[in-house]
C-alpha cells in the first residue's frame, strides 16, 4: 500500500505535496518522493528511500522548487527492494515523463520485456516503471498517428497505458512539457479528487488534501482523470466522459492519518477483506502451480521435504497453528509448531529434508530471526511469510511469500493475521501440487474457496454492531475464557491475545475438550465464555462434542457466546449470545471467526478508557530476544 498525492493549482506544489505526503505516510514509509513540473520547464524529481524525513533533508539541502504542478508518493515495497533507485516517481528513458503508481502491475514482466526488445532502457526493479515506459512508447505511437496536440495525445497515450497493464494501480502522471496538466486512474486500488478554488488534487486519501478542501470526487473503476487548476475531467478508458460522484467530507486533518477512522485498529480491523484480497491476487499461475514471491529453492527441493515446522511469536504464532491443520491434511506430512523463542533450546530434529516456515509480519523480529539461522545451521530450508518487503527475515530465507495486507499501523496484529493465515494456506498447496497430495483441480478449487473469503469477511464486517454492545455489557469482566476445537482452537488463542494486550484483562483460550482436565475450574458464575463451534457439516463429529462443552461451562454459571455459522440452531438453546458468521470450509473458518473476536477485543479496549493503537508495554516489532 503507497500514499500518493497531486496537485495543480496556484500554491507551491512542493509544498502542498510534502504536507499531503505526511499525512499518508502510515500507507508505507520504505521511501518517499516528488515530482515537480518547476517555472524554469523542467521536471524535477526528488526521491529517497526510508522514512519522509530523509526525503524532508534532502529536499531542504536543494532549496525550494518553484512550481505549481507536482506529486508524491510514499512507498510500501512490493516489487524491489526499499532502495533509493526503486522510489517512486519513475520516468521514462528521456526523463520527460514521470509516473507514481500504488498496486501491483500483475503482468509487469511481460511488459517488460516486451519494452526491453523495443530498446527501452530501465533503471528500477519495480513494477511501476513499465508504466512510465509504457506511456511514453504510447506518446510516441499517438504522436506519429495525430499530429501535435500534446494533451490530447498524452492523454490519450495514458488511457491505452492503463488498457494495458493488468493487476491494481492508482497511477498519476505528468509530462515536463504540460506544466498545467496531471493524470489520474484507477483500479482496485483508491484515487480521489479534491476541488479548490483555482486549484485541484488527487490522492489516493483524502486526509492528504483535507487542509485545503473538504470538497471531494469520487473516482470509479478504470476512470481516467484530466487534472487543471479550473476544471477536472473524468472519462471511462475509452474517453467517453463519465459523471463522477461527489462528496463532502466531514472529518477534520486531525484524524485523516487514520483515514477518517477514529483509531488506526478499526481502519485495519476494515480493512481485512482487500488485505486478503490483495495476499491472493495473481498466486495461481496458469498451470496450477501456486507462485511464491522468492524462490531459492528447486521444485525437487520441496519434493524431498519429509517434515514441516513453523517458528513464530504472538499473533503470527497462532497463525502457523491454523497452518498445520492445512499441511497435514492437505500434504499428508506431519508438521510441527513452534514459539520461535524456545525453537532452538529444545534442540530439534532438523536436517535438509526439514521445511522451516518462519511467519513474521515485520521481518524483523529476533526470536523468529534467531530460529530462523537456527535452522539453516542445521541445513534445513527456510520458508518466510512475511509482511515487510526488504526486511532480514525474508532476506535470511530461502524462499518468500508476502502478505500483502499494507502497513499496520496499530500494535495489535488483525489484517495480518487473516493474511498470514491465507499464505500459509497457499504454502500447504505448493507443498501439496509439488508432492502430488493434491491434483491441480482439487489446488483450484480451493483457490476458488479463498477467492471467496474476501466477500465473506465483508459479510461478517457488515454485521458486527452486536459485538460492540456485548463487549461493552462485559467492559467490567474479571476475565474472559476462549474455547474452540480444531482451527477453532487457535481461533480462540488469537481471541483470547487480542483481549489480554488491547483490555489487559485476564483471558485464555483453550481446546474446548481440555477444560475439563483442570481450566473448568475457572468458571464461576458470570464468567463469560466465547466459543468457536465448527460446522455441523463437517465430516466428524466435533460439532456435537463442542455443543456438549457448552453445555458444561453452562452448568457451571458461565455466560455463553457462541460463534457459529449461519443456519445452526443446534447452538440456541445453550448460548446466551449468538455471533453469526457465514458457512465456510472448516479449515478457512478461522478468516471469517477471528474478525468478531477482533471487534470485541477492540471495543471492550475502549469501554475500559484505553489506547487500543499503542497499548501498554508493547511494540509494533520486537528487535530483543
Ligand atoms: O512482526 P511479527 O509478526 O514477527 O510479530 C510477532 C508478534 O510480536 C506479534 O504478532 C504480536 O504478538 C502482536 N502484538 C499481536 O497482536
């Protein structure tokens, strides 16, 4: 996820980009740049890696750029590392035309190449500069076609640029010899317009236009925007001009870094479905093959693995439980799961056979990084799922696959979680295609299912209100048990977490057959119970022996709430708060269950008065054993 900002109108464009760009660096800080069409007639670009304040430096060491055209863009990694040469903006081979872009150009490769043959010359490692190569060779063909009105023929160039490319994009772009002039478009990925009074933007957030007007457009699917001081067209990508919505904004700067959410938590807590979305897009290649990010390693490397162990902390660690459900049945080979910070005091069994699957959503934490070395000291190879491009966990491993849920802001992992859960499960059909455990149709079908969830998470989104006043009914709790079976075991660890870091109340979650060997105890009168009840569908019979643990807690004075799919009744008679979720396959249970335990923890945090972005003692990634 990158933050992009634009402007053409009467105020210094620098400016008025630095300060948008601030407000969007919570979308990624990898780098950070400007691209400003300056009153001498030329393009100026600025661009350094790391934080905006490095890009702030620099930009303060060069002076001002006088210009009323200019954009930024703030970058989160996905293709190419968080270098200097792969921030954005990009140009074309002569440096007339420059581009920003957020998404991921699915066929980038392709169009690559097909430039290279075409003599043109790249200079980043990124997905985004096939566009600025792309736009310019289109210019040239426009050019050569209808003569000489600049505008139109860029303008025009751009729309094909964008028929072109597959995958998401916000792109805007500029031509240091149309200083009035800046495009926009858009696909599954946002892009808005701010109307000023002699002056107009575009961002991918309104919170980085917000101090200047509240007056907003709302640009649709593959929408082209013709951006001037005085006036703003839109046009579908055939140029047929199209009559977009607009809208006022009500919220104020204060509170546009979090995207107009009161805290960062429930901006990700939304965010779930396109997070998971975007971990799933483009993962099956044509020949049923699922595609990892780095390969290091062989086909036959992966055919030779005889045992799986995951290594993770916290959230990520409940995750790599969810995992082994899915490895195991999915490719019959037995895989263990291990808290990274005890992995390699207990010495285990590891040789080049073994697959270590190391889950991290920063990359950099140090228990999960130790384990990691750990393991490639005993020559076992090393899969990363991690959510951090260019961090040293994925960098250390011999193979990666990234959740591509965007930066987290809040310290309390959600959408990456449900990310992490969706990679490890294309991580157990890649081991599976590869040892033949799976056909390529039963590897589709599944994909199929996931493909769903984005919608489904929606669904449960769509109806948590009741949540909300439950947990605030049960702010005054001592404390709050989680039980489940199966996923649902993991399911109520993660519940139990959220709760425990976000409303430092006592919780814990346990596998609901094991409360009887001692943690039934704990039940007294009151004593809220959440349950994770599987699928009464499902092939065992789990489904009645969680009825009857209900039914135990129930006896023992405890307050049921039950999280079961929708249609089963079997759960009414013995819960005293029922959570609807929609009927998913029970292995992807987790991705629709996890979200209502997320809301509660959430809105219980802030009936108790606390700060459920930074909760106490806590930090976002732990760089100390
Ligand atoms: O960056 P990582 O995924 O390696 O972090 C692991 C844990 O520190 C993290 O999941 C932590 O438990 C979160 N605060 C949970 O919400």
């Amino acid at each position: 996820m990158c933050g992009i900002v634009g402007y053409v109108g009467r105020q210094s464009a620098l400016d008025v980009a630095l300060d948008g760009l601030h407000r969007l660096e919570y979308r990624g800080y990898d780098s950070a740049g400007v691209a400003i069409l300056d009153t001498a007639g030329a393009l100026v670009i600025e661009r350094r890696a790391g934080k905006l304040v490095n890009l702030d430096r620099a930009l303060a060491e060069l002076g001002p750029i006088p210009g009323t055209t200019g954009m930024g863009h703030t970058r989160w990694a996905t293709h190419g590392g968080p270098t200097d040469q792969n921030a954005h903006p990009h140009t074309d081979c002569l440096g007339m035309i420059a581009v920003v872009h957020n998404g991921i150009i699915e066929n980038f490769t392709a169009l690559r190449d097909e430039l290279e043959r075409q003599g043109h010359m790249f200079r980043s490692d990124t997905d985004t500069e096939v566009a600025a190569h792309l736009l310019e060779q289109m210019l040239r063909g426009r050019l050569a076609e209808n003569g000489a009105d600049l505008a139109a023929a860029f303008t025009e160039a751009f729309r094909r640029t964008c028929r072109c490319l597959d995958g998401s994009f916000t792109l805007l772009a500029v031509h240091r010899d149309l200083p009035d002039l800046m495009l926009g478009a858009r696909r599954n990925s946002p892009l808005v317009v701010g109307l000023g009074e002699g002056e107009n933007f575009l961002a991918s957030d309104v919170a980085a236009f917000i101090a200047h007007t509240r007056d907003a457009v709302e640009i649709g699917q593959d929408e082209v925007v013709e951006l001037r001081a005085d006036r703003v067209t839109v046009t579908d990508l055939d140029g047929s001009v199209t009559a977009p919505r607009h809208y006022h904004v009500d919220w104020d700067a204060a509170a546009a870094q979090k995207g107009g959410h009161p805290y960062f938590m429930l901006k990700e807590i939304l965010e779930q479905p396109l997070a998971v979305a975007d971990t799933l897009r483009g993962r099956l290649t044509a020949d049923g093959a699922i595609s990892l990010d780095e390969e290091r390693l062989s086909p036959q490397d992966f055919r030779y693995v005889d045992k799986v162990f995951i290594v993770a902390c916290g959230t990520a660690y409940h995750a790599g439980l969810i995992a082994k459900y899915a490895i195991e049945h999915w490719t019959r080979m037995p895989c263990e799961v291990d808290i990274a910070s005890e992995f390699r005091y207990r010495d285990p069994v590891l040789d080049r056979a073994t697959l270590v699957v190391a889950i991290s959503q920063s990359g950099e934490t140090l228990d999960t990084l130790m384990a990691v070395k750990h393991a490639q000291e005993q020559k076992a190879r090393v899969l990363a799922i991690c959510n951090t491009n260019g961090s040293t966990i994925p960098r250390e491993s011999d193979a990666v696959l990234y959740t591509r849920a965007g930066p987290e802001v809040g310290v309390a992992a959600t959408k990456t979680f449900l990310t992490q859960c969706v990679a490890t499960y294309l991580v157990a059909l890649h081991l599976a295609r590869v040892r033949g455990t799976l056909f390529g149709d039963e590897i589709g079908r599944v994909v199929e299912d996931l493909g769903g969830m984005p919608a489904q998470i929606e669904k449960v989104l769509d109806t948590v209100e009741p949540v909300r006043a439950l947990a605030r009914e049960l702010a005054d709790s001592k404390s709050v048990l989680f039980l489940g079976r199966h996923v649902g075991y993991p399911t109520a660890l993660e519940g139990a977490l959220k709760l425990k870091e976000l409303a430092y109340m006592h919780a814990e979650g346990f596998p609901a057959g094991e409360l009887k060997h001692g943690p039934i105890a704990l039940v007294e009168d009151g004593t809220p119970v959440v349950v994770c009840v599987p699928s009464p569908l499902g092939r065992n019979t789990l489904h009645g022996k969680v009825i009857s643990n209900i039914q135990e807690v129930r006896a023992r004075g405890a307050r049921t709430i039950v999280i079961a799919e929708e249609g089963d009744d079997a759960v009414l008679p013995f819960a005293e708060h029922v959570i609807r979720v929609p009927r998913v396959p029970s292995l992807l249970f987790p991705l629709v269950a996890t979200v209502p335990l997320q809301v509660f923890a959430c809105e219980l945090a802030l009936a108790r008065g606390l700060d459920v972005d930074q909760p106490r003692n806590l930090a976002k990634s732990v760089t100390v054993e």
